[in-house]
C-alpha cells in the first residue's frame, strides 16, 4: 500500500507541555482586573452615596432652622427685630437656637455612619446670598421672607476595597464630601405692596375655630384689610401680638340650653369686643372626615377636624365670602365637641406638651415634651427635652366681617378668612371649655382676593426648600 500523499501532524507532548500555566496566568491576571473594577466601583460608589447622606442631612438642617425661626414668631416682628433683640434672640449667632436646631438635624443624619463635624448655618432674605452666621446682618426683609442656608461636609470617609492596592494609607479615605441646602420662611402679612401682589397662603389641617379678628390685648384687630399686622412683634419685649396668652371660648349660648350655636347681637365683631381677656370663635363647616383621628376625638366630623387632620375643608385666604362657618352645632363648655377633641389632640389626659417659662412663656419660644407625647412613650426623646414640633401646635383662620359678611340667623353663612393664627394651645379649661392658648406667628392676607395661586404648607407661615441662592 503506498503511503498518503499527505500526512497528519503527530501530536507532540514536548509541544503542548509548553502551554501549561498559561491558563492560570490569564486567571490570575483577570482576577487583578476585577479587583481594581471592584475598588473602582465599590469606593465610588460609597463616596457617592455619602454625598447623597450628606444632602439629606443639609436639607433636614436647612428646614429644621427654618421651621424653629417660623414658630419663634420673627416674621411677626419684620421691622423691630434687628434692633429690638428678638431676631438676634433666636437666631443671633452661631450657637443660637436656630443654628442649634439644624446643627443637631444634621449630626442626627449620619454620613457612611460617622456623625457630620463640620456644619455652618447662614442667614439671608430675599434673592440675596445667606452668608451671615448673625442673621441680625441678613438685612430689613429678612423678618418677612428668612431664607437659612445650611452647609455640611464630612472627611474621612470609610473605605473597603480600595485598601488591598495601599491606595491609601488607612481603612479612611482622604475624600471630602459636602453639601448645601436653603430653605425659606415665608409669611405674606407683608407682600401686599409687591408688584404681584398679595400671594396667600392655603395651610393644610386648619382647626375649624374662626376667631375673629380681635387682638385681645392690644386692642384693634390683628390684620388689616391689605393683610399687614397690626401690633407687629413680640410681647415680650415691646408689647407685640406674637407671645400674647389668652383664652379663647365659643361664641355661642350655653351648649346645655342649646344646640346651635346662636351668638345673637354680640356677633364677633358686633361689637368688636376689643381689650377682652378673651378671644372668641365660631364653629366652621366641615364636611367630611378627618384622618389621624384619635379615638377620644371621633364623634362627628367637627370633633375630627380639632383632634386629627382636616385636609378636606379649604380655607381660602383672602377670598370674599368663600369659608363657610356652621351655626348648626355648639361646640362650647367643658364637654362640647371642641374641649372634648383639644383634650385629646394635646394629650391633656396623659401629659402635655408646654412651652418653657409655662403660664408665662418666655422669648424664644421653646417646646418641651410631655409625658403623653408620641416621641416620649416610644422613647425618642425624654420629658421636657426641648422639641420642634408638637401637637399643641394648631392653626386657626381670622374672620374678617363686614356689616353684610356674616349674616345672624343663617345657618351655614359665608365669611372672608383675612389670616390665620398659629397658636400653641397650652391647656383646656373642662368646666367653660375655653383653650388656653399663646400666639406663635400670625399671617395676614387681606380681605380682597387676588389671581395669584396660594402657597401650600401644614403652617400659616410654610417653609420650603429652593434652590439654593
């Protein structure tokens, strides 16, 4: 037999034994590569979500602040504040209460689990850069439009898979993250000269109390129709409507001899009952349920809208004749529907919350726990440790009344809210039912309604981030 012309190559061991290991190698080599893309990825990403940790904590910061300027009454004091102690008082230096409250925001929001060292709060107004620690310098607007800008930066940043190549010297990084964040205050008592006009506010959870527009103590009412304050500043430095304590009662007959609450000629306003030790009310319309009721405060809608959340009736600020009141209930004395509910929604039973300086609370406004406070009984915080927002915090609209405004004898008139009132309520008397309660801020808006749309909040004098300046 002959041969094949052509001949298959015979395998060679020799030959073969030269590939071996190179296989390894190539893993070997890979595994490098993946290691770095780990560090890479993981590293990055860690410093990633660290700055956004560290902007989480700039925008509580930022609107901590403005929420503890808005309940110390500042934009209830527009032009004495520089000058009479009352701005400088809550937010006149680096370790004042404002600067305090967004500095412990922060630190509570923690960066890759390391608490934030470096954080700087600055005071503004209007499209002007916040760049004062005193706010005292943040110039004259700053009592009517605040803005806080809050920065916060971390260093030191833990690392992970980065320490296998010695990228740097320890289990920390030498990164620095940071971030910044501005929130505004705004009141509009004092816009009506704008060239937009006068901007309302529409504030959610309004309690269905409308007090008339009476200052109890000074005398006068507390908006004027163009919606500026009256008696602006604080009562405790220069005699003020923010700071005022007073008691606040139905306007209504003896609910015990009657269901309906039928002020008769002493109609709110008629006549103004002016340097009273009182501040009347009467009972709005509400017609539907609330939510985050409690059971103490759940038989009828009314009771609801006092002791839970009315996010339902809409009180138009400024619109004429657009709120209705409802004369067909009678929510005073000690166990009408309006004590019953207040009860309740201040934990009056269980431990209240109060404000420093008690009866006579002293400037700035400071909250402290009661023992009936959620925060409290879940061990958050602990009794009498300093808060920033509480249940005895409630907003109430003013009722502007025309001669032709609120009719006697109806059943469901129509009245014009000019404002709204932020009230701290501080106790329930159980025998008249009168609330006990101190001003916090006040937010005029006239009783001529304009085209611009409302600013939405859960405060009369809401706070909001924006773009920082």
């Amino acid at each position: 037999m002959l041969p094949p012309l052509i001949r298959r190559p015979r395998k060679s061991a020799q030959v073969r034994s030269r590939e071996r290991g190179f296989t390894m190698a190539l893993v070997a080599g890979s595994f490098v590569a993946i290691i770095a893309m780990a560090a890479l990825s993981i590293d990055v990403g860690t410093l990633y979500q660290a700055k956004a940790e560290a902007q989480r904590a700039a925008d509580a910061a930022a609107l901590t602040a403005a929420r503890t300027i808005s309940i110390s009454g500042i934009t209830g004091d527009p032009t004495n504040g520089a000058s009479d102690g009352s701005w400088g008082d809550i937010c006149g230096s680096d370790t004042s209460p404002a600067s305090l409250a967004a500095k412990n925001s922060a630190q509570q929001n923690l960066i890759r689990g390391v608490v934030a060292p470096t954080v700087n709060v600055y005071y503004g107004a209007g499209s002007t850069a916040a760049t004062n620690l005193d706010c005292r310098n943040a110039g004259p607007n700053f009592g009517v439009n605040p803005i806080v800008t809050v920065t916060v930066q971390s260093a030191n940043l833990p690392i992970f898979f980065a320490r296998i190549f010695s990228l740097f010297g320890s289990n920390f990084s030498a990164t620095t993250v940071g971030a910044k964040a501005s929130a505004e205050v705004y009141n509009p008592s004092q816009s009506g000269p704008l060239a937009s006009g006068m901007i309302p506010v529409q504030p959610r959870c309004v309690k269905p109390l409308i007090v008339a527009n009476n200052d109890p103590l000074n005398g006068g009412p507390m908006v004027d129709a163009a919606g500026a304050i009256n008696t602006a500043g604080i009562y405790q430095i220069n005699g003020g409507l923010i700071g005022e304590t007073f008691a606040i009662r139905a306007d209504c007959v003896d609910p015990s001899t009657a269901t309906n609450c039928n002020p008769g000629s002493n109609m709110l306003d008629n006549p103004p009952k002016w340097n009273a030790p009182y501040l009347d009310y009467i009972p709005a319309y509400v017609n539907a349920n609330s939510s985050a009721v409690t059971a103490c405060s759940s038989a009828n809608v009314f009771q609801q809208a006092i002791g839970g959340c009315d996010q339902t009736t809409v009180y138009s600020c400024g619109v004429p004749l657009a709120t209705q009141a409802d004369m067909t209930i009678n929510p005073g004395g000690g166990t009408g529907d309006a004590s019953t509910a207040a009860q309740c929604l201040i934990h009056q039973g269980t431990g209240r919350d109060s404000l420093a300086g008690g009866a006579t609370p002293s400037f700035p406004f400071q909250i402290q726990a009661g023992g009936g406070n959620p925060l409290v009984t879940a061990n958050l915080v602990n009794t009498n440790d300093i808060i920033t927002s509480s249940s005895s915090i409630v907003t109430l609209p003013i009722g502007y009344f025309s001669s032709t405004g609120l009719v006697i004898g109806q059943n469901q008139p129509f009245v014009t809210v000019a404002g709204f009132l932020q009230v701290f309520v501080q106790s329930v008397d159980t025998t008249t039912g009168n609330l006990t309660v101190t001003v916090l801020n006040v937010a005029g808006c006239g009783n001529q309604g304009t085209s611009n749309l409302p600013v939405f909040g859960t405060s009369p004098v809401p706070v909001r981030l924006i773009t920082s300046p």
